[in-house]
C-alpha cells in the first residue's frame, strides 16, 4: 500500500495548493491513499464543513486534526455525520469524535489511521500519547497490520521517543505541529516508517504559512496585538509517501514530499 500524508494545510492558500498540486501528485506516485492534516485548513484556526468538502474533492481521502480540532463549531457536526476524520485521541476529557478509525484504501486494504498530541510545550493537560498510542495501535491491528498514526507534537524528542517506542507495531508515525518539514525521515529498527515533521502546505513566504508582517511584528512590538492572517502567494505541498507491506504492515520506504505552485 502506497501512503501519501500531507503536513498542515494553512488556509485558502494551502487549499489551492492541494487543488492545484493534488490530483496531478496522486496520479505520478501511484497513490492508494491520502491522509491530510486539516486543522489549519479554515483561516489558519480549525476545518470548517466547507474546508473538509472542499478538500475531499480535492483528492484528501481521510483528515487528522490537532491542538485546533474545536476552534471551529462545524466540527462537531462532522464528528456527528461519520466523515473520514479523527481527532487527537488522548484528550484528558471527553470530547466529540474519535481518535482513531479504520477504513478500506482503494485498493481494498485496510488502514487504521490514529490521531495523538503531544504534551512537552503544548499546555495541553492531554493524556499520556505513549500509553494512549500503544492502546490503540494494538487494539488496531486486531484489525489491521497497517496503522498510521499523526503524532501532533511539537518537541522533535518527545516525536522521536515516540516513534521508537512504537517501533514496530505502527507502520508509520509522523510528526505534524512545527510547520516546517524535517528531513530525518527513515525506517527504524522494527520497521515504522519515522518522520518528525511532515511540514505545511501553504504559503512558501510566510511565517509558518501566517502573514510575514504580522508575524515579525509580534516579535518586534510585544506589547502589542496584531492578528494573524493567513499568507498568500506562491504555495507548497509538503508530506510524505510511505511505502507499506499490507501484509505484514513493515514500511518499506519513506519519501519527503515537496513540490511547488503559483
């Protein structure tokens, strides 16, 4: 089975990049599934009903989400309808949606998909990501060898000890958050497929796909508010393609994905 995970997508421009960039990269890499992080993909803040039609369109089969997953009410509703969507599972109060499912590619394999987020720097109070993700991933492949999961974090030692520590019972764990594509992705000792962060699709001058005034002006004026507005201009796609034995659920490879539109 042939992954394709998009990083963060950051509003309108991250939308047009997958519109644009999307069908044309499915169609090259031969891909059997796509996984996007969407919890940006409203205005920088959150997936709105119309974000999530319009990216499953776009060529998205199936959403994760993060720190974000609520800043949007609509979200609820798409927890509600069934979509192709999972929010991080280690929540330390219940919330709407689930953290982990499994569908069928289209090739007819079964891929578990599981959402977790991080707890170093993030303020979160969440549950343990460790324990959360062992739980699920073994109760996973009661279903099927080939589980991915999105690992919402932003401390790259708390990504990597994670990645380790499910080593070889998730075929994948890739890290999202940092905006910025890292260019450590391997297969470890198991056979996990590791990556620290996949990147954003979005504006390519930006501040983390955010506005470059605004974003410098609140480190150079402190004291005071300037919104942030999501960048526009030349876009980005950025992820990676996993290569994954559907049988035994060992990644075989794991490829940077970067490519580049107007």
């Amino acid at each position: 089975m042939r992954v394709l995970f998009i990083g963060d997508i950051m509003g309108r421009t991250g939308r047009n990049a997958v519109f644009d960039l999307l069908p044309g990269l499915k169609d090259e890499l031969r891909v059997d599934f796509c996984i996007a992080n969407g919890e940006n993909s409203s205005g920088g803040l959150g997936m709105s009903r119309k974000a999530y039609d319009e990216l499953s369109r776009g060529g998205v089969d199936f959403f994760t989400m993060g720190n974000h997953t609520f800043s949007k009410k609509t979200i609820c509703d798409l927890f509600r309808d069934g979509e192709n969507i999972v929010r991080p599972a280690n929540y330390a109060e219940p919330q709407p949606g689930d953290g982990m499912a499994v569908v069928r590619a289209g090739n007819g394999c079964k891929i578990a998909i599981i959402n977790l987020i991080g707890r170093v720097f993030m303020n979160t109070g969440d549950k343990s990501p460790f324990e959360c993700g062992k739980e699920l991933v073994c109760r996973a492949r009661e279903s099927t060898p080939v589980v991915f999961v999105d690992f919402h974090a932003e401390a790259t030692s708390e990504k990597e000890a994670l990645g380790y520590y499910l080593d070889g019972l998730a075929s994948a764990v890739i890290g999202t958050h940092t905006h910025v594509q890292t260019a450590d992705e391997r297969i470890l000792p198991g056979g996990t497929a590791y990556m620290s962060d996949a990147g954003r699709t979005g504006a390519v001058h930006s501040v983390l796909g955010m506005d470059l005034e605004a974003s410098v002006s609140r480190f150079l004026e402190a004291d005071k508010k300037f919104p942030f507005k999501v960048a526009e201009g030349q876009y980005m796609l950025c992820g990676a393609l996993i290569d994954i034995d559907e049988n035994t659920g060992k990644a075989k490879e794991i490829t940077r994905i970067c490519r580049y539109g107007n």
